[in-house]
C-alpha cells in the first residue's frame, strides 16, 4: 500500500514516519513540508536518520499530489489546512486519514463555534468516519475519509464510552481532568513553548471551553443516545510526551470498581491496546510513552459516591500517529497492531 | 527571638534554614538531624553552605533540647515523629510551630482514622492553632501551638474559604484536582523517587482518600458551618516545586467571576501572598515558585454552571516552610512578610 | 535460542527484558530477581505489562539456574555480583553475556586496582571476549563469555579505534569529556539519585579515576599497541537516558577531518548502528536515545590542531543491553541488528 | 542611584528587574522593551508581579533615554543593539553597565573576527572597563563604561586567573569544556529552544569558535602576560539556569591542589561571592543556581600530572545580572553583596 504524509515534518508527522517506514505493508512513497522541500528527512530530524535514510521531504502541487501512486494519504497538518488538502484528495477517489480536527464533527455548526470559521466542506464532513478504533467500525466501504481522534478525545472516549452504552454511568455530573506533555502544543516555535517557560511549570489552560470539548462531547453524546455536556480541565505539564486524564463521574444506580472493570474488560477483549489496571496501580504516562496503548484503571470514592476514572497514553502514538496506523490496518484487513510498539 | 529547627535536612527544614538564617529578627540558634549529626549545614545541603555557614546539625536528647535558650521550636518531622517531640517541648513550656500533621485536626478519632494510629495528645490538640495566616487569627496567647498547613489543603483552602464563607459556592460537589512537584513526597530515598521513575512521568496517587483530605474537609466545614465531604484527585508531575490546583464548584445563587474576585479581594486585602490573578491569566506553578506567594483565578464554565477555581503555590515555601515563617512573623507581632521572598 | 536474565529488574535488565521478548529468534525463559520473586513483570515494570505477559520473576538457586534449558545468561547485575553467577555456569558448559564489569579486563590487578577486590576468576577473565561488536571479532567458538562494554567506553572507543587503529591520532594527550543521563546510575534508591537531587542538576563526579578508565584504556592501549593513559571526566545531566562524549585527540600528522570521517566510513562500512554525522551537525543524545545508534562526528580546531571527536548514544541501549543482544545475534550467525532498534 | 534597564524582558533582563527592584540602594526608574511596550511587568513576566508592581515596560526614543533622570542604564540586549544605545548614552555623560559582549573585547579586530562586524565604537571599546569584579578593580572614574563579563568566561576566568597570576598553571593546553542551563540560549523563540527539542537531550554546540571564547582569551592573556589559545566546548543540558565548567590545566612545576586552593583562598579572601569547595565536593549547578556564587574546586589527576579544575554558577546571576549589579555596588562603593541572593 503506498502512502503519503502530508505535513511530515511536526511532531505527530515526526511519528508517522517512524511507523510506516518500518511498516511490513507499506510503502512510505512520499513525506511533504512547506518549510523543508527538498531536505533529506535525516537533515531535519536527525533521530529518523538510520530508520528513513532515503527519504526527502517534497512539496508537490495539489495536481502532482493527486498524481502521486499512492492510495492514503495521511494529513499531519493544522486544523483548516488539512481541509483544504483533503477535499481534492477526496474528490480526486484518494483515501484520507486525516490527523486533525477537520472531519472529526459531524455537525457544521459546531465546527464554526469551537473552530471559528465555517467548515469548507460539510459534505465530506458528513461522510467521514470516526476513527477510534475500538469504538467504531472502520472499513474503507463506509467512506474514503477518516477523521483520527484527538489525543485528549482517545484519553476519555476509551474509558467512558462502554460505561455510558452498558448504562453503568449517569451522563451528567461528567469532569475530565487532563495532564498533557508540552509535544500536545505542536512544534511551532512560540515563546510560551521554549525549555525555560515549560520547565518547572504546571497549570491549566484553555480553560472553560477547549476545542477538544466540542469532539468529547459528541461522540458521548452518541454512545450516550443523548446531549451530554462536560467539563474539560487540561493542563500542561514538564514532560515530552504522555496525556494522563482523570474523569470523574457518578455510578447509574448500584455499582462496583469490578463492575466497571468488567465492563472494560468485555468490551476491550481481544483489543490489543486497551488495559485494564490492576485495582492498586493508577495509570501513568511514563509506563505508556513509546507504545500505542492506553492504561485505564476506576477507583470508587465510597464517601461521596463518586468514581474516579483514570487513563494514560501516549499522545503522539495512541493519542495521534499510532491511532491513525491502527486504522489504516483495520481498513486494510491487516492485525491492528501490524507495525505498531 | 531564638529558634531551633527540627529535623532541618529535609526539603521543608532546608527552607527553613534558608528562611531563618536570614530573617532580620530571629537567630537560628540550633538545627537538628539524627542522621547528620555533628555535620556542617553546607557540607549537607551545599546550596546553603554561604547563608547557613556557622551551623552544624545537632541531635540534642529531649532534656538538652528543652535546656536550648530557644522560644520557638519549628518541627520539620513525620507525622508522628512531630508530636513525640511536641508534647515533652510543650510542656516544658516551649512554643511550637509544627510543620506535620499532627496537630492540623481538632478531631482525634478523625486523625486515627487518616493516620493509622491513636493521637498521642488530644489535649495539645484541643488546644493547637491551625496556622493559615490569612484565615485564622494566630496569636501564642491563643496557643503556644501552631499546626502549619499542609501544601495541598493551602492551595485549596485560600481560594474556597472566603467563597464559603460569604455563601456564594455551594458545600456539595466540590472537587479539588491537584499536580505537585515531587519535593511534595519527601527526601527519604525510594525507588518510586528516583529521578529516571518520576521524569517524563505524570499520574494520580493515594486516591481515593489521600491523608490531606481529612484537613482540608475538617477546615472547609468550619467555614461553611456545615459538614463538607469532597473529592480530591493529587497528581505528581516532573518537577522540583510547586501545586497547581483546580478546584470545581457549583454557585450559590447568581454569581459572576468578578463577584468571585471581589470576594477574594475583598477578604484579602493587604495581604501581601495572596494575588488574584486577571481574567485572562491561569495561574502556574513556574511563576510562583521561589516566593510565598499564591496565585487565584476563576473561571465560569457558563455551559455546564460550574466555576473553575485554579490556585498556584510553592509547595515549599507557602505550602511549609514560608507559611511556617509567616505565622513566626504575626505571633511575634512583625509584619507578616518579614524575611520572606 | 532459549535464554536467561538474572538480574532483570534493574534499568538494563529491563532494558534486555524489552528486547528479547521481542526477538524472533529468542525464546526468553527465565528472568530472575531476588527483590521481586514471584511478581509478573508488568506489576514492577507497568512499561511492559503488555510485551512479557507471561513472565515472571523468579529467584532460582544455582543449581536450578544451571537446569534451566537456556543456552546463554545475561548477567544484568553489579560487579562482583555477577562473577559469582557467571563463574558456575560458565564451568556448567553455559554462555554467558556479562553486561557488568566482571569480565571485561584483561589484567586481573588492574581489576582489583579499579575494583577493589581481587578478581574471583583470573581464568575466566583471561578466557573472555570483549563484547564490542564493531571492533572485536565474537563468536562462541573463541569463548563462551562475552563481556558486554560499558556504557562511557563504548562511546569513547566506537569513534577512537579505528583513529588509532590508522595511526592517524596520537597516543598522548586524549582527553574524554562525558555527560550521562541518570540512569547510567542504576536504579537503586539513594539520596543523590532522588528526581529533586538531579532535577536542574550538573556537574562531575568519580574525578579522577572513574572505574570506567580502567577499560576504555585497555582497550585503547590494545588498538594503539602501546599503554595509553588518558583523561576520563564524567558528568550527570537531569535527563533519563544518554551518553555524550566530547573527546580531544591531536592529529598525527597531517590530518583533516575528511580525514577522520572517511576512515570511519572505511571502518565502519556495513555496519548498521555506528552513523558518521556530516560536518555541521553534532552528535546529541536526543537523536539517539530509543535506538541502538551511536552518532559520531568530528571537529578540526584549527585554532589550537586539537580535534573534538563527540558521540552519543542511548547509553541503555548501544551502552548496555542493545549492544549485548547485538553481540548475541553476531554469535548466533543472525544479521547483527535482528531484534534491535 | 536612578537606573534604567534597556531590553528588560529577556532574561537577563528579567534577573536585573528582580534585583533592581528589591535593591536598598536604587531607584528602578525605568524598564524598556520594543515588543511590550505599555505592558505592566507582571502580565509579561507573572513571576514579578508582586516584586515590580507599579513598573511598566516603555519604549523611549533615544532622546527620551538620555532625558530620564537616571545615572545608570543597564543594556541587557544582543550584541550589535547594546552598542546602538550605548555610544548616544555615554556621549550624553550617562554610565552603562552593558552586559552583551560589545564592549568586552580590547581589540577591535577581534570583536570583528568573532561578531562579523565592524566595532561600532573602538573608541568607547578602549575606555570600557571589564566588569568582573573579583579579578578587576572597578571604578567610575577609570571609565563610565562597564562591560559585564559573558557567562561562560566568569565560569572560565575566576579559577584560572588567579592560577595563571601566580605562575601555578601553564599557558599551554587549557581545555575548558562547559555544560550551560537552556536560558543561555536568550528567549527568541525557535525551533531548537522548544521545550520537546531540549528536553532529554545534551550534546555540543558552537565548536571549535564560540564567541565567549574571544573574550576568555583576551582576558587569560592579560593575566598570563603572553597570548593564550585554548580550547572551548560548550554543550546545552536539560535545565534552566547553571552552568558548569570542567577545566583541564597543566601545572607548572610542582603543585598540589592544597596549593591551588591555598592560592584561591588568597586570592578571594573577603569576596562573598567565590566559594572554594572541600577536597571531596565536586561543583553542580544545583547548589548555586538562585546565587551570585559560584562554587570551584580542584582535583589533580596524578596519572597523567594535569589538573582538573571545575566550578559551578548560576548564568543568569553570576554570570549576568547578579554580577552586574555586584559591580555597580561597588562603583557605588556599597558592600558588593548589596541586594544580592
């Protein structure tokens, strides 16, 4: 299967390199970037050097993209510039896997409000698949498009949404705490991002109304058969990589932890990226990072009747490129875990 | 005023000896560590080798520690190991400001119930002050015992008591998520502290009934003159020092972000550690830590009717040691900043 | 293959746990820890709950280790403590890879000289094969020992060896500069190794005589056919994992850093994880750590003649376990990068 | 004394504010910057919203400088642009303490050498007096000039000097090898200075001519009374602030490191700011990083008869504002500790 990565140059490209270079069923034909054109792949991460050794960054035109022998091409761009690839893509008959937020809605409307501008392709919006791979049917016969989860969605989406189809959570009363590493804020050079601002640093951000909401909600809202509205905390934190989500929620009439465990563990058998923690170890980034798996794990709060749901993952592997190989297996008929730590 | 430090090699004595060594109207007459006995503070802690040049740690038998020419005791000790020192101290006529558990509960029972054992004391701690300078009135003639706060229930408990007391957040639905440094879990060497197991790491412990829980409910119930049962969600993050906290509430009635601020504004005016942060600014640990300053803000979630409450403090310093000083500074009848950064 | 790792809850052997699980051509048996005898090895190593499901740890007694139905042993474990592991199997007829210092000598004076203590098998250390795959020649049939380099000497002899070895640098004046990430330090508990001892940390240790030089200059001598004594200046640095080292060499003779580059090329030709960087990039560790790469490059000071000879790797990989599963893989006739990243 | 600070919002700059504000001595009339112009110093920079809160950033015309009532004006600014506002201010009579390195070199050739351009002012480069004021005697009346010294050449010049002075040390073979904190690096955001790009990372930059190594020459030479060459490797480690220097020196004749410290001991007899550490204490940044101080120490390495000399300072104080303000209290003929951590 040859692919593309279009914008392979930031942090979740870096990622999508690294994968489907050693990928045992596809062909990384082509690697993109406005800043880098004509730059060997080694020059400019230098970590890729030994494992991408031939590979050049290009800049094609919309036209030579199209022309390229590729099938997927995978998007590790901005929002609203990942659209405006892929649309042509779409209608040229290329498959997409889109990493950022462009197709992950399927309400307009909500797009505009969280994103600040109209969406440029409601059509495509409305064909695209959700690609949480364990959540969702993937399958290229359900749409060319595929819209990869954002890393905070994936952190809550896995440990909540088997809870709210089993009926075993209420769907108000829903806050998710958040802990990011500072590659969650993209490569582009900011005063905000330099070493010395992050070190030593801790606090919230993009506080009450983060873009990721919008995606949380709606997908909850659907396993849920109803509008929920939550709250989402994120804060940034001194660490490379890694997203730690702590949500709280209250149980559905009668519930345990092993309820809740058990519930995971029937809906993830046989998925090779969710685990289920035992009950005395709390889910952490360090034990995650460099693997595509997230760590789940619920702790009942007997004196106030709520439970605690924590997660862990790698925001630049399950969180982002992992996530979005792993569909591409599924869609291909490959072992979802085909190239994948 | 003389003074003796307690168990001065740990993270909150080392800042007591810093603090003390250097305030204008104290004379840090003894330091002491069984483990260090007999060592030059620089040759210990060499960070301190230029401030603290003429101390040496003790280990002075309890009989030679009530003959020092000392008023003040600072315990910079385990729960547990702080009171087997307060009491003989105490009743020899001493006074104490206690940096550990000990004595922060009016409840003995509660504090078997957090601590595990039996309160060796119930009537020092009957009589003990709880000292968090901005809400409770310190005086040695109230008590020759000062309980100094611990570093989460600070960060949580100057943002909600003026709220509580003015009546304009609710007592049910509290929830209180925090992010520590890891000076936070002490100087003893284990494994789960290590440098390489805490970088590029972050994660929950001691759900769900961390030891700080039973102080911060016992101080927030007697503000809302009502028993207050919350949830608390401590996480450690890579860093030398500081908490960050964010803390959900529901209002009481109409209520506004600037009522909020008013409030705090309000009830902490001219003190000189308590800054309420603007609208746009979200408090961080990285711009709080060196100082004995804490940092508030507040945001209305207008979606859901919550109201984010974010503090940022130094662990160390106005969660322990500063704070310690600080009392120091109001019984003594200083301006409550004297010698503090 | 059917192998065993005594020792395997330490940063190497869990380094090693990693990789041969992994292998395809390794069957990992046993793993053995006297502190976690017992304990699955995702319960002490959550990082790797999901790769070695199965395993172990077990605490097996000499004799039951020598029943085991391993061919060879990775000795994972403190000098001194591993002699006394390889010495009876070795007499047992098993292969041994010794990732500690035990074995990696030639002179058993010089190993008490370093060591402090006289060596265990003066035999066994005449019999072993230094395990640098790059410059020595390992097979089963020289020996059944192969004593894998330390972390410091193998980043110092990959790029210094064939310099030697080509005359082109001289024998006087060689000065290796180091920084490690803390993990070089192992994993058990102390003060010094406490993530706020190191956390925004620098500086040297173990001057002038690290145990380290004892090595790198054994085997420098050998390669240069005449003693070599030299400068060994190791540092820590608040970083996980790896090495970089900034050497000072003088040309002999003419010299010029096409030179050096194009002796390395010759050297090193074929051999899949030493990189010669080009001419404005500089070896850091950032680019290695995750691989079994070492990059190596070359800076003329024209100012002075010296040349700044650097290296990094990931000193847990190249620098410890990878480099020893490279060794197993060359003696076991496989492609010397089966397994490794 | 009235000072300005010209470019404040670096972070050097920031140092000078903090300092500057809490000096008993001055008066900090004025802070500029051209990026936050009007901007209140604690929105900027949130860590010295309550040290500074009545300042605000201006952006005067050159005019408007010279016209403030300030004597002093302190130039935390690039190279090239601290000249630019240096030569108006001293021609108007004012004093400057520039601490970029336009005014540090005695020969104009070189500055052109290493800086690439032309010396603005070789006639104000004459009558600039460097500002280390250990080694320096620093007056008004030599010159209203002072160039404060760069941060790796204080870490350089104070323990060789006073070697090279009493003929101790050869002027041949120095080799200084540096490991610098992140904020070295200044505060323009870049791709290289990202948090994820320096996190976990150590390695060399700026071989074989880093320009401080024109300045640690120059001043070497003056002392050694003969042309000095050496050589200087700086490298980036994952922290904020520190540095630490491993200097290698040859003796000249006998020597002991008693006599070493012996000679510094004299050397700094009465200078708070110069700590000579015990034989068995190595320099780190972690023990100095918050003080003027920094720490040296020697170590002999008998094999091979050189010296390894080290010492540790905080960039940002020793190395830069801390030093800066020691020299104005000494030109003001205060006690050079005044208002100095």
């Amino acid at each position: 299967m040859k692919t593309c990565i279009i914008g392979a140059s930031g942090y979740s490209g870096q990622v999508l390199v690294e994968l489907l270079t050693q990928h045992p069923e596809v062909d990384l034909h082509a690697i993109t970037s406005r800043q880098y054109e004509g730059k060997p792949v080694g020059e400019i991460i230098p970590k890729l050097s030994h494992i991408a050794r031939n590979l050049t960054f290009s800049n094609p035109s919309m036209e030579e993209l199209i022309e390229l022998p590729c099938e997927v091409y995978f998007l590790a761009l901005p929002h609203g510039a990942a659209a405006t690839f892929a649309i042509p893509l779409l209608n040229a008959g290329k498959k997409v896997i889109d990493l950022s937020a462009d197709f992950r809605l399927t309400c307009p409307q909500r797009y505009e409000e969280f994103y600040g501008s109209a969406h440029p392709s409601p059509e495509w919006l409305a064909r695209a698949q959700y690609g949480l791979p364990e959540t969702h049917s993937l399958s290229w016969e359900t749409s060319p498009i595929i819209a990869s989860p954002g890393c905070y969605p994936t952190s809550i989406l896995i440990p909540l949404t088997p809870l709210l189809e089993a009926g075993l959570i209420q769907k108000e009363g829903v806050i998710a705490n958040s802990i990011s590493g500072v590659s969650g804020a993209g490569k582009t050079p900011s005063e905000r991002l330099l070493f010395c601002e992050r070190n030593e640093s801790a606090g919230p951000y993009g506080l009450p109304k983060h873009r990721h909401l919008s995606e949380i909600e709606e997908q909850l809202s659907q396993f849920a058969k109803e509008d929920m509205v939550i709250s989402f905390l994120p804060h940034l934190a001194p660490m490379n990589r890694g997203i730690c989500s702590t949500i709280i929620v209250y149980p559905q009439g009668e519930l345990s932890a092993n309820a809740v465990r058990a519930c995971w563990e029937k809906y993830y058998a046989g998925r090779p990226f969710v685990q289920v923690l035992h009950e005395d170890t709390q889910p952490d980034v360090a034990n995650v990072v460099g693997t595509n798996r997230i760590d789940i794990n619920v702790t009942p709060d007997a004196r106030t009747g709520r439970y605690f749901i924590c997660s862990a993952e790698d925001n630049l592997l399950k969180g982002a490129g992992g996530q979005a190989v792993q569909s591409l297996n599924i869609c291909m008929g490959l072992c979802e875990s085909t190239g994948l730590p």
